[in-house]
DNA sequence: CCACTTCCGGACCGCTTAGTATAGAAAATT
DNA sequence: AATTTTCTATACTAAGCGGTCCGGAAGTGG
C-alpha cells in the first residue's frame, strides 16, 4: 500500500534492537525514556510515540522480538520430533550458551527483565511470568511425551521433572548474569541429566 | 553509655522489619522513601535520615537483618557437624519452605531484591552478588568436604556439583515468586539429591 | 506546483524522586 | 530549672519521570 508523508529518519528495527539490549541489561523500570530515545539514535518523544505508542508497548515487542531471536533456544522443547530427553538437554545447554554469551548481555530478560516493579507496573510482571508459566508447561509435556511414549514410567518421582528442570533453567539466568561462564552451566547440565537417565533405566 | 536527650517515638526495630517486607516484595529501586517512611509508621523525612542515614543505608541494614532471621534458612551449608550431604539438604529444603511461605513475601531477597538497577545503584547490587557468591562457596565447601572424607571421590563430576545446588538454589527464587508451593520444590529437590547418592554409590 | 500526509525538534505538562533546611516542641540529664 | 539532644512537622530543592502538544520541515500523489 502506498505509503505518504514524511518517512521517518530511524531505523524502527534497529531502534528495537538498542532497545531490547538496554532494557535486557537493566530491567524494565530502571530504564527512562531518555535513556531509551538517546540509545534509539536520539530520537526526540514525539517520535519514540509515534511509533511504539508507550514504554510499555515498547517493552511487549521488545519481549515479542526476544523471543523470536534469542529466546528460540528453547524451541526445542517444543519440538515434536526431538526426543523428550533430547529436547529438555537441548533447551538446557543452549540457554546456557545464550545466556552467558557476552555479544549481548547476560542472563535472561524473561527471568530477569521485571523482578523489581512497582505495583503499577505489574502487568510487565504478569507478562513475563506468562512467559515463564509457558517454559514450565514445556517441560511438563516432555516428561508426558516420555511417559507415553515408555521411556519413563509414571510415578511421584517422574512427576518431580518438570519442577526440578524449570528451577534449574530459571536459576542459570543468576548464574549467567553473576558472571558464570557457558561450561560451568554445561558441565552441571550433564550431571543434572543423570537424573533423567537413572530413572529410564530403572523403567 | 548515657543517652541524653528526646527518645525515639517510634519502634527502630519495627520500622527496619516493615521496611523488610516492602523491600522484599517490591525490591530496592521501586520502593521510594514516601513507602518506606508511610510503612515504618508515618515517620517524617527528618526522622528517617537521622535514624537510617540514607535509602541505601537502610537496604544493607535490611540486608543484614534478612541475612541474621530468614537468611538462617542456609546456615547449615556452614555448619560442619553436619554430615555434607545433609548440610545442603537441608540447606534446599528450608529455603524452598522459607521462600514459599505466606506469612511474608516470597522469594529471596538476596537473589531478587536488586535484579533491576540503573548503574547509578550498581553498589547494591554488588552487595546481593557478593551473598549470592557466598552461598556457592558453602556448597563448594560442602563437596569439597564430602570428598575430603571420602564419601565422594574427586571426579570432574563431582565438581560440577556446586554450580548444580548453587543453580538451583538460587531458581527456587524464581519459582517460589510465581506461585509454587512448598511441596512441590521439595519433592523436586528429593529428586535432585538422586545425584549425589548415585555418585556416593559408585565411590 | 500544490495539497496532503507524516515526522521531527523542542517546549512543556504535572508529578514523583531522594534528600535537605528550618523551626519549634518534647524529653532526658545535670 | 537549665541544658542538651533529638524529636516532629513543614516547606523546599533540583532533578528526573512518563507523556503531550504544536509549529515547521520533509517527503509523496495528483
């Protein structure tokens, strides 16, 4: 469709992308206006509204856009054709290569993006917690897909998975952002496996 | 010594124990001093400057305090008449039950109390990693002790074993803030301890 | 070339922030 | 009772917050 009038001077994606770097480094509510225009190319407010509309708008793409990039590492736990226990190590190893890659900031912006909100902020707490609600439900489905498909029986035991994964994955987004480099993640991953392989073994 | 002059009119200790809460549920930069002094008892501006010095001031106070009541929950990653493996159980299981309690905010304040910071306020942050590392030491020296007296061997298996409590640990954080209950972490951290008993087994 | 559409820069809005200065009252010690 | 100390309340600062508005500039379609 023809488009008139004035194009605008900024690059949108490229502004979204400094965006999603600054919020990822510092949070959701410790991040200003200024400091958001000033990192977009220094675009004045008129501009930043006209074209993401609020802080908060600007917040949900930027989530929206995290997850169509860095956040794909946990595609795999969602992935039909990987085996369940290929899937949640694959999900594991790659977050924690993500997370701990120093060509963007570390740790992960779904975990630590809005820890610390005032009361009016909360629904960029809810929408992240969605998110995380989300990871929790994967693993749950995995540890189903095993079960059904016998290559884990269902006990109380079985049952404890998907908790016992989605604690550790939310807790690499500390480690990550405390400095942890990707083998010391990687290498507790594979000891953290074992449990998966103790109990296929005992079925 | 001899205090002279006009007593305090409101309870000091009170007032550090409600600016607690509020800096626990809500976190260090979103919780301003119009809360704080509104929560500690309608006390003046004046007051609060002269009793706590400054809003950072105050949070390591806080700090402490957390560390010497709630923070106990960990002491027995440093108690050494307990038997290494029971030090870090127990260590799991009364975090997951502190943190998931009602009676006060959930989570840690340790691992999310500062996760949102502009760089102005980077020292509090500094502070809460500096416990955060902390706790990874006393698993280190849990492990280390386990192999020292030969209930594990020193394997490179076995040294991946911090960074797996320590991971953890620190995502019941995560975990406890969105809602799990005790239970539930509990059951997930019988499950883990699997890891150590099988590596104790095959020593 | 003109009308129209859109964007940009900057002034500006009301409100909140952490923190201070001041003045006077109240309570303890001497 | 005099002195010392710290309280209270209130007004205040300078800066920053998210967000709005407007006049003019810049581009497009007819």
């Amino acid at each position: 469709m023809a488009r008139t009038g004035r194009p605008r001077e900024f690059d949108r994606d490229k502004a979204l992308d400094a965006a999603l770097t600054l919020f990822w480094t510092q949070g959701y509510e410790p991040t200003s206006l200024n400091q958001l225009k000033t990192c977009m190319g220094n675009i004045s407010p008129a501009s930043f509204y006209a074209a993401f509309g609020s802080k908060e708008a600007l917040f949900r793409e930027v989530v929206q856009r995290y997850l169509e990039t860095y956040g794909q590492v946990m595609a795999p736990l969602w992935d039909e054709t990987l085996a369940p226990r290929d899937a949640i190590e694959q999900t594991l190893r790659r977050s924690a290569r993500m997370q701990t890659t120093r060509s963007h900031p570390t740790g992960c912006l779904i975990v630590l993006g809005a820890c610390n909100c005032s009361p009016e902020n909360e629904p960029v707490q809810t929408l992240l917690a969605a998110q995380r609600e989300r990871s929790r439900k994967g693993f749950q489905a995995c540890v189903a897909r095993a079960v059904a498909e016998g290559e884990l029986t269902d006990t109380p035991v079985t049952k404890t998975l998907p908790t016992l994964f989605a604690t550790f994955l939310h807790g690499m987004a500390c480690e990550a952002r405390d400095g942890n480099r990707a083998k010391k993640l990687d290498d507790a991953i594979t000891t953290l496996m074992q449990v998966w392989d103790s109990l296929a073994l005992t079925a």
